[in-house]
C-alpha cells in the first residue's frame, strides 16, 4: 500500500482533535455537564462480616434502596479486607453474586480474593462484632448502616481515607451498579497529593482542586491541560505534615476502567465505568517507604542498561540512512555525547511493522552502519506500533492471520487505521499473541541487530472511529495529505451499553465518546474480554509481551520505551511524555510529569528535549537541554515538520550540551547506582525535594526544581530572557557542582537568586553526601572506563561530621541486576569528622567484578571543613604518606555565599583535595589526614 506523508509519533495524528480540545472554551468535568445528582442512593448495610481463614475478614452487603441513574444497582456485594503485609492494606469490593472484570491476576500478580459465596448473608462461623481490624501499622474500621469504612495508621490514630458520607458532605455514600461505582473519601484541607496520571498538570506536582483528573489511556497531544493522556495510574500519594512530623501514604485504587476522579481539597471521589473496587492502602510513613511498598506490590522498575543512561538522538524524519550517519557525524564533531540515535518510522517499507525500506535503508549498508557504531559502543533503538498493516503479500500480518492474534469486532479482526493505511490491532491478553510478537520480535532482530524497542501509539491509537471498512475504488491511505486523516469508510457504533456508556466520563477533556480515535469498546480480546474493561491495559501487555520478546532473543537486559502505561508498566519498560511543544510552559511542566511518573513506579522517564513540535527558539533549546541533561531518560526528539533541532544545530545550544551533557557523563555511576537502587527498591532516580526534606514544608508545592537522589539539587532556568534564577534551598549546606568552591548555608532554609548565564545550570549537592564521578567521555563506554573520584560533603565547619555514599557497578548486558552472580560489585563509602581528624573509607561488597575491570579511585575531594585548621599527616590505609610519593594534598578556601553566623563568628570553610591516589574500586580502602583545628 501506499504510504502517507510520513509520521510515526502520533502527535500528529492527534493534532485535528488537539486543535478542538485547545480551542474548546474550557475543561469542563462530566458531573458539571450531564447535571446528575450530587448524591445518587442510599448507600449499602452490611449484613454479615466473618473472618477467612487466612485471617483476612470477608462481609455482605446488601443495597438500601435501589435507583436507575446510571442503571440498576447490584444488590448484593461482597467485602473482603486483609493487612497483606505490615503496612499494606487491601480492601476488595464486588458484586457477591456474579464474577466482574478485574485487571488479570496473569498480567499483574497478586493474592486472589475468597471465592463468591453462593449463598447471601448466612455465615458459615458467628460473625464478628468489633468494628475494627487491625494490621501492624494500619487499622480498618466500618460502619454497617450505612456502610462506609475508614483506614487509620495505628501509630498516631490518624484517618487516612474515610468513606462516610454525612449530610454536609459533598459526596454520597457507595454507589455500585454494573456501569458506574463512586465512593468518596473525607481528606485534611493540609493534605498535599501528589499522583493521579498522566496529565500534564499547569499548577505543579501538587493536584489542585477542583482540576479535572480523567484515568482512560489517550491518544491526544501531552500539551494538552488536565486531560487524560498516554497513561492511566489511579494511585495517589497524601503527604501531610502533623505536629511538624510528616507522615506519608497512597492509594491505589487498581482498577483499569475509565474513572473521573474529582478532588475538591477536602474530599476526593471516584466515579469508575466498571470493574470492582480493589483499593490497596501501603503505610509509609516516609515517601521513600511509600515508593518502596507500592513498587514492592506492582513489581520493581526493570533495570536499565548502562548505555541507556547516555544521551539519546531522535527525529521523525531521517529520510534516509544517509542523514542518520550523518547525525552521528556531526554529534562527534561538535564533541557532544551521544550513545544512541533512534529512527521513528523513517526506515521501514511504507510505514509496516518489522520491515526495512530497501531504498532507504538498505540493508547492507545498514548493517555495515551498525557494525560501525557498535564497534565504539553507540546503540540502535527503532519504533514499533501495535497496528498491523493488512497487507495479503506481508508476512507479519499472513502470521498473524494464521496465528488468529487479533482484536475482534462480530467475529471479525477489528479494522483499523494507523500510519500504514488499514491495520489490525494484536491482543496481547492471547498466549498465542505474545508468541507470536515474540517470534516477530527475533525476525525483526535477524534482519537488524537492534539494541532495543520503542513501542509508541498503544494507548491505543488509531486515526478512525467505530466500525470501518477498507473503502472500494479508493486508495487508503491516499499518499497525499497528512497520513492521520481517517480515509477508512467508517460508521460510529452506538448499539451497545459499552459503545455508549450511561455515565460519561470527561475523556479527551471533551466527553468524547470511550471508543473515540481508539479500538471500539464493543471489541473483543480473548476469552470474551471487552475492550470496554481492557482498554487501559493496551500498552501495559504490550510492554510485557515485548520484554519477554526481547529477553528471549540473546539472553541480554531488555530496553523498552512505551508511550502508553499502566500500575505495573515500570517493571518492564522505560517512559516519555510524549508529544510536547517546543515551549517555556512545556518545558516546565515536563518537570512535574518526570517526578509523577517516579510516585508511578516508572523511574526511567524524560521528556522530548527542545520539544517535539513546532520548532523551539535557541534560547529555548539552550535552557532545555540544561534540563533534560538530567532527566532520568534524556532524548532530544522532533517532529517531522519542525525544523531540525538537533544539539550542534546552533553553537549556543552546543556549547551548553557540552556543558550540561558533560556533567551527566561524570555522574553515569551515580545515575547508574541509581538505577539500581529504583531496581531493589522503586526509589525513584529523579525525585521531588519532598522526598529528601518531608519536615520542610515550603518544598511541598515545589515543582521548578528536582532532585537526582537524595542529595542532588537542580534548579534550572525555565523563563524566556533570564540570566539568573532564584532557587529554594532546604537547611543545611549545598555546594555547586559546577564550582565546589561556593557553598550556601543556611539554618531554616533559604531562597537565593543564583547567577545563570546562557550555558550554565546550577546543580548543588548536599552535605553528608559522598558522590561517586569518573571523569565523562563521549560515550558512556568509554566514560565508565575513566578513573574516579569520591567528593564528599560535611555540613559547612563543623566539628563533628558524617557523609555517606555508594556505588554499584555491574555487566549491565545481564538480564538480571543483582548482587552475589559474579558480576556485580557493590561499594559503600564512608566519611566522618571527629576531632579534627577526617576520614575516608570503603567497604566492598563482591569485589570480584569491579577488580577485573581495573577500575580506580584517583581523586578525593572534601568539602565544607573547618577554615581554621590545615591538613597535614595523611595516611593511606594507616601508612603515612612521605614526599616521595605521587599523591599531591591542597587545599582551597571556599566561598560561603549565605553565611550562617553562629555566635557572631562568620562559617569559614575549606575544600581539600587528594590526587594521585590509585584505589582499585574493588577492594578496601581507607585515608585519615588531620585538620590540625585551632581550639
């Protein structure tokens, strides 16, 4: 078939409905639109309530009144509640009688609940007559009539979540019919939340009140405001701040049905459009825990490989094999690094999945492109859409005939447009289906040694609507025009309640109709699941089944990218935001979305870099490479009809690559320990400065700067014109990475307006810190190969001082990402200040691998210690250090630019360096000098 003009990110596609929804008057939520009532029943009782034999509790409840809005209701449901662990909560709620949709137990593992009875309100032992149950840090409490539950933490009997609805409230009690389930629950006015995505949120990381939040995978452009996007993760983080303790949870509501969810400040509501509440309610009480619970229940974030971590060069639009080359040609030249270049969908035949374009990219030559950048280290990452062109004379698409992989609609493979024309839609839920993507997937990789896949356009994405057909005496797609125009002959589909839901969420921001430029909701994947209830979990199988693809073809570590995500989606596959514009306020937002996508379980995450449509501004372009340099996932990306924007387009742009970009190839340990840490235990690699600092509560709100760690601080320039930026810093000392000779200190916390030039970002790091670099390099091959350096970071002149850090190093091609297999290494540093007397030491764990590496620490660099003293008497591991020896001892005096007084006295400090040291990563080390401290 005839290609359209080109586009594989379907930000295009989506542009005709995106420049509806931006010139929509407002975003306006469904229960404004459709007027119904503010409270709908009377809730349910709760008839009996008896322990399980696993020692959870399971009850019955029958409907007070029955109502028609929104349809019948179910009368009898079944309440099951169990502490899972010791600080994670579930409570299950559905319908006694009948089995409904739940998100698969096969795609996100977890414990069944008890079978439904077959008989309603007779227990089988003497029901129970406490109203409370009671775990080790949370306690569950019901009321029966009507029935309403609350979840408290043990430890200062706070309420958490509280589904009771009194008179004055603005929400009712439990709502459960067949098409519609709300409950409500009553929250602090102190409370901030954080979660509930994807959206890209205008007003920052907190949700806002009254703002609208949709849950339904979209395909529609990321600039659009408080809309349903790519992903859908009902959880939410509470962080409150109580007696100047904080104290943190979330909530998870794992349901994959489309939901509204409005937050009003002092209350939220779910209002789903199907499925079973299955809430699950993890303890904290610190964000960290709550990260690390949540993950531990969802799966851990798959581990990246190294290389991943390296910069990444991407555009719709490499016509030809030719501009790939190059590209990386031109990066080399103007020494900025780069370890992967991407094609979107530029290099197959007419758009197909799993092809080569013989013209323009013929396979000899890029074969011999690949063994050429493979040689030194860069990797290859090409698109695949879910869509399969129907196509009689393609193979792909004859297998998967065979094979019957495919959606159906009346018995029939569900009919399609993406950018190959017609297509077909894989079911990924079918066994057979992740087979045969599997077996496509080591095809594909026979024909080009690709180092990973991007998997886009699965929300899912198609450019028809309702039941087509592929049009008679018409081509389709005509080769003319833009390729997302629908040219199918197509006719909407209203027959049926899952078609034309009664209650209609706020989908698109619009109330656009479920099946609206997606898969019919009326479709059906195997065993007679609706598309209606699996929606949401397109992306999410396909991540599973690709990963699974991958991991089979040479036993390495899998990359995945997937637009489209679901609770779960981390443990799989990395994530972008994205179709962006080339915008101050994008640029901004991408920020809150990178740290969301951290309280998601999604840690590897960043977004198009300079934007992906329409062209940035230089300046612009400047500012966002200063930002995205230290995104988790750091990919410049542009669209087809956008000028090129790759980093050496402009000098300006280039020169603050080098410098942005060579600072992230100094910290790829560090990022890559990271990684590691999220791998073991969801701890996000970018993160809010909450996180770090939960007592300090001007942070809650902040979303113009972030964290890398715990103690790394960026605070990047995001408005036009700007050649300073004033920067929140919590208590304690932080020092520039850039120039570790300037220190700001302060006691309560302090704003302060830094200098920041065209091509410089300010990136500060906190004391007690020991910071892991080596020395950057063009490819990050290379740059983990370079000697390193500790620096370590004591709060400004004290006395008496600690500092830790660590450092995992690994064969990053395993699949696995442990400890005790043999190549692996593991390495805790250590600091402290006692007397005078400073010292430094490691203690490796699995040495083994780090020393066949021949891996070195040549530099130590320690800052923030008392100005008064001078360092003399250095030791290495407990031998003194004489003049003959290669290493060299300074010091410098460092700049305080907020100077905390104490006792009159100005903080004076110093920063001491040790080079010439040779430690082999591997092994043991220790160093001591004394400061010789003036009493």
């Amino acid at each position: 078939m005839v290609s359209p003009t080109p586009p594989p990110l379907l930000t295009l596609s989506s542009l005709l409905l995106l420049v509806l929804l931006l010139c929509s008057s407002s975003v306006v939520n469904s229960s404004s639109k459709s007027n119904p009532p503010t409270k709908i029943g009377q809730g349910y009782r709760l008839i009996s309530i008896e322990e399980t034999p696993d020692g959870g509790l399971v009850g019955h409840l029958i409907v007070i009144k029955n109502n028609n809005v929104y349809g019948p209701d179910i009368p009898h449901l079944q309440l099951f509640v169990k502490h899972e662990t010791q600080d994670r909560l579930r409570v299950h709620i559905t319908d006694a009688q009948r089995q409904r949709w739940e998100v698969p137990y096969s795609l996100l593992p977890r414990d069944q609940p008890p079978p439904l009875r077959q008989t309603i309100g007779r227990s089988r032992k003497s029901p129970i007559t406490v109203s409370e149950y009671t775990g080790s840090e949370l306690i569950f409490s019901y009321t029966s009539d009507p029935f309403g539950f609350a979840v408290k933490r043990k430890s200062n009997g706070q309420t958490l979540f509280n589904s009771s609805s009194d008179k004055s409230d603005p929400f009712g009690n439990l709502v459960f019919k067949d098409q519609y389930l709300e409950i409500s629950t009553k929250l602090p006015g102190d409370a901030s939340l954080y979660g509930l995505g994807e959206n890209t949120q205008p007003h920052g990381i907190k949700l806002y009140p009254n703002d609208p939040y949709t849950l339904y995978t979209t395909d529609i452009s990321a600039i659009n405001l408080n809309a349903d996007l790519y992903g859908s993760h009902p959880v939410y983080m509470d962080l409150r701040n109580v007696g100047g303790r904080p104290y943190a949870h979330s909530v998870l509501l794992l349901n994959s049905n489309g939901m509204d969810v409005f937050y009003r400040g002092t209350s939220l509501t779910y209002k789903v459009i199907g499925g079973v509440f299955d809430f699950y309610f993890f303890a904290g009480p610190t964000p960290l825990g709550v990260v690390d619970q949540y993950t531990s229940f969802i799966g851990r974030p798959a581990p990246m490989p190294y290389w991943s971590l390296g910069f990444h060069q991407c555009r719709w639009g490499y016509h030809n094999l030719s501009v790939v080359e190059d590209v990386v040609e031109n990066y080399q030249k103007a020494k900025i690094p780069l370890d992967v270049i991407w094609n979107d969908d530029d290099h197959t035949d007419g758009k197909k999945d799993f092809t080569l374009n013989p013209k323009n990219y013929p396979r000899p030559k890029l074969l011999a492109f690949l063994d050429k950048i493979h040689s030194i280290g860069m990797k290859y990452v090409v698109i695949i859409d879910p869509g399969i062109a129907v196509n009689s004379s393609y193979g792909v698409y004859q297998r998967g005939i065979a094979d019957d992989v495919f959606i159906k609609y009346e018995g029939e493979p569900y009919l399609a447009q993406v950018w190959p024309g017609a297509v077909n839609f894989p079911d990924f839920l079918n066994p057979k289906t992740v087979s045969w993507w599997g077996d496509e997937i080591r095809r594909f990789h026979e024909l080009v040694p690709v180092d990973g896949l991007w998997i886009d356009m699965n929300e899912a994405s198609n450019f028809c609507s309702g039941k087509c057909k592929i049009p008679k005496g018409k081509q389709c797609p005509t080769g003319t025009g833009p390729g997302w125009v629908c040219c199918l002959d197509c006719k909407n589909i209203t027959k049926t309640r899952w078609d034309d839901p009664p209650y209609k969420i706020n989908a698109s921001g619009l109330q656009a109709p479920v099946g609206f430029k997606t898969i019919a909701t009326s479709a059906v994947h195997y065993n007679g699941v609706l598309e209606y209830d699996a929606h949401s979990l397109y992306g999410f199988s396909q991540s599973i089944a690709t990963h699974k693809g991958l991991q089979g073809l040479e036993g390495k570590r899998p990359f995945i990218l997937s637009r489209s995500t679901y609770v779960g989606s981390g443990h799989y596959a990395a994530h972008w935001t994205g179709d962006n514009q080339g915008t101050w306020e994008n640029l901004r937002y991408s920020i809150s979305t990178m740290l969301n996508f951290g309280i998601f379980g999604v840690p590897m995450v960043g977004s198009d870099i300079c934007g992906f449509y329409p062209q940035p501004t230089e300046e612009l372009c400047n500012r966002w490479i200063e930002v995205g340099a230290f995104y988790p996932f750091s990919r410049d990306h542009a669209n087809y009809y956008s000028p090129r924007q790759e980093l050496y387009q402009w000098e300006s742009v280039a020169e603050s690559a080098r410098n942005a970009l060579g600072m992230r190839y100094k910290l790829l340990p560090y990022l890559y320990t990271l990684n590691y840490e999220a791998h073991i235990s969801g701890a996000p690699i970018a993160r809010p400065l909450f996180f770090s600092f939960p007592t300090y509560t001007e942070v809650y709100g902040l979303s113009t700067q972030f964290l890398l760690g715990s103690s790394l601080m960026v605070s990047p320039v995001l408005e036009q014109g700007k050649s300073e930026v004033t920067a929140l810093f919590p208590p304690g000392s932080w020092y520039s990475l850039f120039d570790m000779t300037q220190t700001i200190t302060s006691k309560d916390g302090i704003n302060v307006t830094l200098d920041a030039p065209l091509h410089v970002v300010n990136v500060h790091l906190y004391q007690n810190t020991i910071l892991p670099m080596q020395q950057g390099g063009m490819i990050s091959k290379e740059a983990r190969k370079t000697p390193f350096s500790l620096i370590v970071t004591f709060p400004a002149g004290v006395p008496d001082g600690e500092a830790k850090g660590n450092l995992f190093i690994d064969d990053d091609e395993l699949p696995e990402m442990k400890l005790g297999n043999g190549y692996s290494t593991y390495i805790d540093f250590y600091a402290t200040i006692n007397k005078g007397t400073v010292k430094v030491w490691s203690e490796v764990q699995e040495g083994k691998f780090a020393l066949a590496q021949g891996l070195y620490i040549e530099k130590v660099t320690v800052l923030g210690l008392d100005g008064s003293g001078q360092a003399s008497a250095l030791e290495v591991d407990g031998k003194p250090v004489t003049g003959a020896s290669n290493i060299e001892l300074s010091t410098t005096k460092q700049n305080v630019l907020e100077e905390q007084e104490d006792g009159g006295n100005k903080v004076k400090t110093l920063m001491v360096e040790i080079k010439g040291l040779s430690f082999a990563v591997g092994k043991n080390f220790a160093i001591t000098w004394n400061m010789g401290i003036k009493s």
